[in-house]
C-alpha cells in the first residue's frame, strides 16, 4: 500500500492558516516558525496536487474553491484523528475532550438546562461549548467542521446532514381562554380565518411555519412579531392574537402569569425535535450526548401522552 503524501500535522497547520487568516498568525498559533509554516503548507500542496490557498501581503490568506472543500475534509480527518487518539487514552471509562454543540434558539431553553445537568455536570473532562441560533445557520457551520452536531428540528434540516429525532413534535395552536376556540381539543387551521396572529420572528420559523398556514387556508394576519418565544406566548396571552408553536412547556401560562389554551392542530404537518450531525462515525462524546437526550426526550413525549390520555377516554 502506498504511503500517505500527507500529514495529520500538515492538515493541522493548514487548519490554522485558514481560520487564523495569515502564515504569521498561524504559526504563532501552533508555536513554530513562520518558514516552518510555510515550508508545511507548501508541502501540503504539492501532496495534494492543488493549490489550496492565495498569499498576498495586502490580504493573508485566502482559500481557493479547492481549499475551502479541503478544508471540511480535513477537520474532519484532524477530529477522527483525536477521537482515536483519545479513546486509547482514556481511563475509567471517563469521556475526555472537546465537543461543540449548536442549539436553536427556540429549542434552547427547552434543551440547555437538561443538557447542563445530565451531561456537562456528569462528565467534566468534557469541554462543552454550546452555541444558540439560527438552526440552518448553525448545521452549516457544523457542515464546515465548526460543530460537532446541532439541536434543531426536522423540518429544519439542511442540505447533507444526518439526525436522530430526540422527541416528537406536534405544532399546536395558542390561544387566550377568551378565543371563540378555547373550548375546542382540536381544529383545523383555516377555523382560524383572520384572526390576528402573533409570529416567532425567526428565519426558520418564517420560512417552515408560514408556508404551512398558507397551505391550510389562513393568511395569516400577523398582527404581532417577536423573536422571543416567551414574549409571544405573553401577547397571545393578553388576547392580541393567536400562534402556532412547537415546544410547549410543561405549564400553560405566561411568563405575567395569565392563562393559555391550547388546541390541537389536525391539519398542520409535524416537525420533530433532532439532533443533526455531519459524520455518521460519531466521537464516543457525541454518541453519550445524543444516547442522554433521547433517552430523556422518550420519557417526556410517555409522559405528555399519559397526561392527554384521560382527555380522550372523558371525551
């Protein structure tokens, strides 16, 4: 078999050169000499048979078409690398090592605590790095090698990546006890006709939901945005409008204290809370992570359905 024509530590230095932007700044990063991070890149070249990055004094480094496709593959050859290496090092079964996660933003508040508690507090050799936004923003940053795996939802899933569904989701209607459907356990969308409507301004949101409502014969009128989910929660609580969410919390009040309904949707598609990732060989860290959350989501979606239940036999 032939040898390989390049390094894991020439991929490593051409990882640094990338983000850090110039051969300088790279080389202090790594802590040799610039003429040695040089000298490696070059090398990295010519075994490749690409150019994968331009040098000029006036803008350090930029990546050629070639190189930006390089470079995910070579984080991910770097990281599979590490993780090997890691898991002959560990001990006692400790998991050891970085894992950054991406979480969206309107699944956060559900998921950041649990994840806290159950697997950042157990396992303090791992380094977790969580970072909330938008969920197709973040799965192409994963997509670059910038995240190990994303919290997001299924209906939200980008081009290219895998998922493992944590816990089923059902959109459902959010009202006040004063609209004319409070007293219903289901509806149809277009029962909503007109209606003023409160919107989670968010791009996944706007770009999944709204589609989904034209679809179902409503507007719908959107009388009120926020990006806060608790925020639109208080305005369909106060009367101002109606809303369609996902993540429902355990209590159906707002954040003032007044009373929310909700109301079953018949005709509204569902979107399943995921966990997206890039790689299907997961790190040991990853696979704990992803075991931890879907163990948890079961026992939320067994508890949710034994609280509908006595609903449907009174009915």
């Amino acid at each position: 078999m032939d040898p390989f024509r390049f390094t894991l530590r020439q991929l490593q230095h051409f990882i640094a050169a990338a983000d850090a932007g110039t051969v300088t700044a790279a080389a202090a990063q790594v802590h040799i000499s610039q003429a040695a991070m040089s000298q490696s890149l070059n090398e990295l070249e010519r075994a490749v048979g690409q150019q994968l990055m331009v040098r000029t004094r006036s803008y350090g480094i930029q990546l050629t078409s070639s190189g930006r496709r390089f470079l995910a593959d070579a984080r991910e050859l770097v990281a599979m690398a590490a993780d090997v290496q890691q898991e002959m090092t560990d001990r006692a079964e400790e998991l050891v090592g970085p894992l950054d996660i991406g979480i969206y933003t309107a699944v956060a508040p559900f998921w950041v605590p649990f994840i806290a508690e159950h697997f950042i507090v157990p396992n303090p050799q791992v380094s977790v790095r969580i970072i909330e936004g938008d969920g197709k923003e973040l799965q192409r940053q994963m997509l670059e090698g910038r995240l190990d795996a994303v919290f997001t939802h299924t209906g939200h899933l980008v081009d290219g990546v895998r998922h493992q569904v944590i816990r089923k989701g059902q959109g459902y209607a959010l009202v006040a006890p004063s609209h004319p459907l409070a007293g219903r356990s289901s509806a149809k969308i277009a029962e909503f006709g007109d209606d003023p409507y409160v919107l989670l301004d968010v791009p996944a949101v706007s770009e999944n939901q709204l589609p989904k409502l034209r679809a179902g014969g409503v507007g719908p009128n959107i009388a009120w945005r926020s990006t806060s989910f608790e925020a639109v929660r208080g305005l369909v609580a106060r009367g101002l409008g109606w809303s369609v969410l996902v993540q429902r919390p355990p209590v159906d009040i707002s954040y003032d204290g007044l009373p929310l309904v909700t109301i079953q949707l018949e005709d509204f598609e569902p979107s399943d809370i995921c966990i997206a990732f890039a790689q299907q060989r997961h790190s040991r860290r990853l696979a704990k992570l992803i075991a931890v959350c879907t163990a948890e989501g079961a026992r939320l979606d067994a508890q949710a359905a034994s609280n509908r239940a006595p609903n449907a036999t009174s009915s």
